[in-house]
C-alpha cells in the first residue's frame, strides 16, 4: 500500500514538472510560488491606488502610523545603543530583567546628572550666543564691506556696483523679524492646534521608556516570531537577512554614536585651547550634526566660522587648523576603527541619498536616510544572490553562469555550525 501510494506521488510529481517544463520561465521564478507573488504584487497596488482616490478612508490609520512611528524609531535607536551593555550585565551572571533595570536607573541618573551640571551652562551659552549673534553677523558684514572697498583687487568693481553689504543684510534682517512677528501671530492665532500638535509629540516621547524595555526583554525573539508566520521554504533565506539587517543597523547606530561624541569632545577641547567663545556649545552642536555625514561638519563649522571671523583673522586660522586635526583623527583613526566597513556605502552614493532622503522627508529623511538606505541594500542584495542561484540552476552552461552567490556560502557556514 505504501509503495502504491509512494508510485502515485512520484507519478504526480513527474507530470508537474513535465507541465512546467513546457513552461521554462514559471520553474526559473519559483514555479507555484510566482503566482502567489505576483498576486501579493497585486493586491499591493489595488491598496496604493485606493489609498490615493479614497484617502480619507485611510486617515486613521495615517493618524496611527504618525503617533507610532516616532517613539517606535527612538525606542529602536536606544535599544540598539543599549543592547551591547545589557549583554555585558548579563554575563555577570544577572537575570536580563534586573540588567534592565540597572540600566533604566543608570540612564536616569546620568540624565538627572547632565540636566543639573551641564545644561544651565549650555543654556546660559545658547542664551548669550542667541543675544549676540545679530551682532557678530553685522560685524562680520561690515569687515567684508569694508575689505571689498578697500582692496586692491576688488575696489573698483565694488564701488562700481554701489552695493553695501552692511545695508542689505540689515535690510534681511528686518526682513526677518517681520517674518517671525507674522508667524508669532499665526503661532497665537493658532495655538489651540500647537498645544495639541505639541501634547501628541510629549505622549509619542513618553511612551518611548516602555517600547524600550519590551524590546530590551523581547526584541531578540522579534526575528524567530516573523521567520514563523513564513512559508517554511522561506525561512532560511529570511534568517540570513534579518540576521543581516540587524548587524548593518546595529554596527551603524552604535558606531555614528560613538564618532559623533569622540567628534564633540575634540572640538570643545580644541576650541578651548584656541579660546575660541562659547566652546563647548559649538563642541555640543558639531556632537549633535555629525550624526548626519558630510552635511552636519558644514552645518557646524558655519557658526564657529563667523564668530572666529569676527574675533581676529588669526582666529580663523587656529579655528582651520583644529577642525582639519579633528577631522584628520576622525577619519584615519576614529570611524575606521569603530564603523570599520560594515556599510560599504560610497560617499558620493551617500551624498546622493541625504539628497534625495531629505527633499523627500525634509529632517527626518536626512538623519534615517543612510541606516534606510543600508536596509534597502541588504535585502536588495540577498535577493540578487537568490536570482544568481536560480540562474545557475537553470543555465545549462557553466560558462554562462554567475559567480558562486555570497547567500549559498553563507547557507554553507550556517549548516556547518549546525
């Protein structure tokens, strides 16, 4: 009976893939499967083109994916920061519930601790920076009038022009405290929208401590749930990219962390040496706008610039020298040795994505820009290795296929650790 039955199915099996031969392209795809995607494919843009003629049905759940988003990215960054500490608790022999709450408590007293010691200084400096700045700007706008009138090189021109550049910025700058009373009126006129734009961003905020410690008990379990609700042919494959994601992210955060604040201690010890006003603000901005590659460096030497113009033409020069040795270390010594080259990402493919991540979600595009972007990149590559491997299964010619994908070598270490 059992070989009667195991005859009937390899029988079954023979016409399937008689009839698939004939279709040469369906087996090359993933046979049966390929019908399933491509309705997935579907259905996907079924749900996009209703979303765009009936979007008012799908408010809700807009409204839902704004208030979740937010506390869910910041509770993921600071698990990710958290998570390399927790292990080390948790080789002291601690139970992963009391290491977080030695890490919860050690969290809020170094916050408690930034908020009494350092942030009355930094506001204090923000406070007299805010005060004079207009001033350093109109100094500095007058030096240039004044160089451009005076210079050998230039003077001619310049007078032919009959342009002053003290005039015009003060002329901008009255510009612009119009434009801030007008939208000071709007703000007034408005505030009842404000005060409940500005309670939804406080509870997003609050709710970030409790997605935190879910996901510092639970978050490793996260890809063994997702891999289950998969087909079970799909499951090795999707380990390895989860696996993959979850490294490309982790190496990303931790490392742009760790520059950002070697970056900010650097400046404000440089700074200070050069007696440069209002150090360690300026060190705590340039901490802050390194996060970004290459467009935070410009936003943070620009202010420092214009203070360093105004205090002394050597100031400038002791200002270039710093910022060259910072980013000297930073490059040769700092991000190769904690980034190492977990991203591969060129930086001209980098420039290119803060572009276009940031004409497309203005702030928010540009800080998640590049960790999105290595997202994209990993699955995007597992499935060209996936292609690559059913290619040369069906290319008859060995000389025709693909080099050995990088996937099947690590399905074969993966199998070789079982």
């Amino acid at each position: 009976m059992d070989n009667d039955q195991r005859r009937v199915n390899i029988a079954r099996k023979q016409n399937e893939e008689a009839k698939e031969s004939s279709l040469p392209l369906i087996p090359f795809l993933g046979g049966k499967t390929t019908y399933y995607v491509l309705g997935l494919v579907l259905l996907i843009g079924v749900i996009i083109f209703l979303f765009h003629e009936i979007s008012f049905v799908f408010y809700p759940v807009k409204v839902f994916l704004s208030t979740v988003v937010l506390p869910v990215i910041l509770a993921t960054i600071l698990y990710y920061l958290l998570r390399p500490i927790l292990h080390l608790i948790e080789k002291t022999g601690l139970k992963r519930g009391w290491g977080i709450l030695i890490l919860f408590a050690g969290s809020i007293g170094l916050i408690v601790l930034l908020v009494f010691l350092v942030f009355p200084f930094l506001k204090l400096q923000f406070m007299n920076l805010v005060e004079e700045f207009p001033t350093y700007f109109k100094q500095l706008t007058t030096n240039i009038d004044n160089y451009l009138k005076h210079s050998s090189l230039f003077a001619s021109y310049y007078n032919e022009l009959n342009v002053n550049v003290s005039q015009f910025f003060d002329g901008r700058f009255s510009d612009l405290g119009k434009m801030a009373g007008n939208a000071l009126g709007s703000i007034a006129s408005g505030i009842s929208s404000f005060l409940g734009a500005l309670t939804g961003f406080v509870l997003s905020i609050a709710t970030v401590p409790f997605i935190l410690f879910y996901l510092l008990k639970d978050g490793e379990k996260l890809p063994g749930i997702v891999v289950k609700m998969l087909p079970p042919r799909m499951r090795d494959d999707a380990k390895l990219i989860l696996n993959d994601a979850d490294n490309q992210i982790s190496a990303y955060i931790q490392g742009q962390i760790i520059v950002a604040i070697c970056i900010g201690i650097m400046v404000s010890i440089g700074f200070f040496i050069i007696g440069m006003d209002y150090a360690l603000l300026l060190g705590v901005l340039a901490m802050f706008t390194s996060v970004v590659p290459y467009i935070g460096a410009a936003i943070a030497i620009t202010p420092a610039a214009i203070i360093a113009l105004v205090t002394s033409p050597f100031m400038i020069v002791k200002l270039a020298v710093v910022w060259t040795v910072v980013q000297l270390i930073d490059s040769k010594f700092i991000s190769p040795q904690v980034m190492g080259k977990s991203l591969k990402i060129h930086p001209i493919t980098i420039i290119f994505v803060l572009l276009t991540s940031g004409s497309l979600f203005g702030v928010a595009g540009v800080i998640l820009g590049i960790p999105g972007y290595a997202l994209l990149k990993v699955i995007v590559r597992h499935l060209f290795d996936l292609f690559k491997i059913r290619y040369n299964r069906y290319q008859p010619d060995e000389q025709m296929t693909y080099e050995e994908p990088a996937l099947s070598m690590t399905r074969e270490q993966a199998d070789s650790n079982k």
